[in-house]
C-alpha cells in the first residue's frame, strides 16, 4: 500500500502512532518499516526540522496529504513561483486540525 498521507512535525505524536496502524502514513523523520497489513513503508524524504520551502514541494510530488496543525497555510497552496529549491511548480493538499 503507497503512502497517501504525511503528517506534519507540529504532530509527531499522532504520526507516530498512526504508523502502528495504518501503513499508508509518514512523518518527518520516518525510518520507514512494516506497517501492521505486512507492507513495507519507505523511508520518509522530509527531516523534522525541514523548512516549508523544503518539505511541501517534496510532500506534494509525491501526491501525499499533509495533516498539520498549522491554521494559517490554506487547504491548497500553490507555487507558481520556480526557485532552485522548489524545482518546479507544485501543488499541496493540505488538511489543518485545531
């Protein structure tokens, strides 16, 4: 099962235990491993101290949904500014939870 969803730094806690139960989760950080269906779940590409620049576009070239607690990015943002960081533009779903 392919990841379908990251899970901000600013919720490591729940990330961490969402990776017990379900196998198509990652976070900052993530070493990867076996999910609980016997999947194997790859390294995460993001460190938790990334730096928005950083980790939204690589989270969003992987099509991944970003659960954050963060309220002030909006649900979708794109990037139609082109920088070396960035690469290309992108665009990032974005779930935020009070």
């Amino acid at each position: 099962m392919p990841v379908r969803f990251y899970i901000d730094a600013d919720l490591l806690g729940l990330a961490k235990l969402l990776v017990t139960v379900r196998s198509d989760v990652t976070y900052p950080g993530d070493p990867g491993g076996t999910g609980p269906d016997g999947h194997e779940r790859a390294p995460c590409p993001s460190s938790p101290g990334a730096k928005d620049p950083m980790w939204i576009p690589a989270v969003a070239a992987q099509g991944w949904i970003t659960i954050t607690r963060d309220r002030h990015r909006s649900t979708v943002l794109p990037s139609a500014k082109r920088s070396s960081t960035m690469g290309r533009a992108s665009c990032a779903w974005m779930l935020a939870t009070s």
